[in-house]
C-alpha cells in the first residue's frame, strides 16, 4: 500500500470510491460531473488537506478531503470557482431545481451559535467497500489530523448523519471524536457535528 498526498488528477479514482461508498447521499445525485469538479475545486484550494492509499497495483482504496480552516471554505471555494459555479447553478436550475435549493441552502448554512468554525473540518473520508474494516480509514484519519496539526490546528471538526449511521459513528467515537451539537440539515436531515482536540 502507499499513502500520498492527493491532487488534481486524483478526482477520477475520488470519485469512483465516492460513488460507490455514497450512492444515497445528496452530493452523489448531484452527477459524477459535478463530484468531479467539486474534487478538483476542493483540492487546488490552498487550505486543502487530501490523501489517498493506493494498492500495489496503482488502485486507490480510499481517500480523505478535508480543510485546514473551516470558518469560512464554501465562501472561498465558490468565489474561487465562480465561473464554473454560475454555470453548474444554471445546469442545475433547469434540471434539478430542487437540488440547486438543497445546494445553496446547506452551502449557506450558518453554524449553530457555539460554533465559531474554528477548527479543520472533515469533508469526505471513503474506502472502498471490499476494504473496509483493516484500519485503511483508521490510517486516513491520522494522517489528516497530523496535517491538520501540522497547520496550526487545534481541533477537527465533521458532520455525519444521526439515523442509521451507528458504524461510522462509532468509527469516529472509537478515534476520539466527541458529539459537539446536532442539528437539522435542509430539508430534514439530522446530523451530528463531531470534533476532535488534536492537542
Ligand atoms: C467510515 C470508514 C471510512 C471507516 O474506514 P475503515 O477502513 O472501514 O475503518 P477502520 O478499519 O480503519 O476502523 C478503524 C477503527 O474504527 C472502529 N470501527 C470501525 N468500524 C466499526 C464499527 N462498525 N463499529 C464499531 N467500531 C468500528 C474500530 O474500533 C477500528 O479500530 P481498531 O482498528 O482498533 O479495531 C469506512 O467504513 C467507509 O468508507 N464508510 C463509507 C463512507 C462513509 O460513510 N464515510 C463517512 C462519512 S461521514
């Protein structure tokens, strides 16, 4: 196995264990277009942290986005992508309008009042399912952190669904992680947001 950090022409093979690993979540049915462009944005922004492990033959097995300032990052990556996010928006809103409000609204979210956005945040960890459970995501989280700490961080925060998610929870428990609030995701999602004090 080796383990880098990721890049811009990683969004393929991101991509691939996103759609397998998240097939109902909302970002997924926004099309693997869209998840391929969003990878990429994330990944050229300069606060991002991303690693993969690939097998001996090349094949990723799982990969970790995440970034180093959370307090403001959707802002950020929208203005700078903009262009690409005009045109998405108007794909968007002659195809899937009620996506576009789902997108917009939680992009726009703001924060419940206890949370000032001060920590690295966690966007996406996935390992490909015939993979799971031999520590791969255990090694991901580590070295996110560590890249996290390495920045200046102090705490790493994620949101993770309430409902029928008690596997990945307790993947996060078992690491550390902490309930920091929960609250309700548009339109009526319940989430949890985690954290973690890395220091
Ligand atoms: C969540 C996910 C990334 C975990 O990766 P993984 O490689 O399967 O997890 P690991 O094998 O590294 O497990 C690490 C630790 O988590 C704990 N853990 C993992 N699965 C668990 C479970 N079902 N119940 C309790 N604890 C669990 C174990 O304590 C393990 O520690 P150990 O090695 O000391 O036993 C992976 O299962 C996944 O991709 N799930 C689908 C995508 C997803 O839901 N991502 C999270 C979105 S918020």
């Amino acid at each position: 196995m080796v383990t880098r950090t990721l890049n811009e022409t990683d969004v393929y093979e991101i991509t691939r264990i996103h759609l397998i690993s998240f097939s109902t979540f909302f970002l997924t049915r926004l099309g693997e277009s869209f998840l391929k462009f969003f990878y990429k944005s994330f990944l050229k922004h300069r606060d991002s942290i991303g690693f993969g492990i690939f097998d001996n033959t090349g094949l990723m097995v799982g990969f970790s986005v995440a970034t180093a300032r959370s307090s403001g990052f959707n802002k950020s990556l929208i203005i700078q992508n903009l262009n690409s996010f005009f045109f998405i928006g108007l794909k968007l809103l002659v195809t899937k309008p009620g996506s576009l409000l789902r997108l917009i609204l939680n992009l726009s979210k703001k924060n419940d009042p206890r949370d000032d956005g001060d920590y690295a945040e966690l966007y996406s960890i996935a390992v490909d399912p015939g993979k799971q459970g031999l520590g791969i995501g255990k090694i991901l989280l580590a070295i996110t952190e560590k890249a996290a700490l390495d920045r200046g961080c102090k705490k790493m925060a994620l949101t993770t669904d309430f409902y029928n998610n008690s596997d990945v929870v307790s993947f996060y428990k078992s690491l550390g992680y902490v309930v920091f609030y929960e609250f309700i995701a548009f339109p009526d999602r319940k989430m949890y947001k985690l954290v973690k004090t890395l220091i």
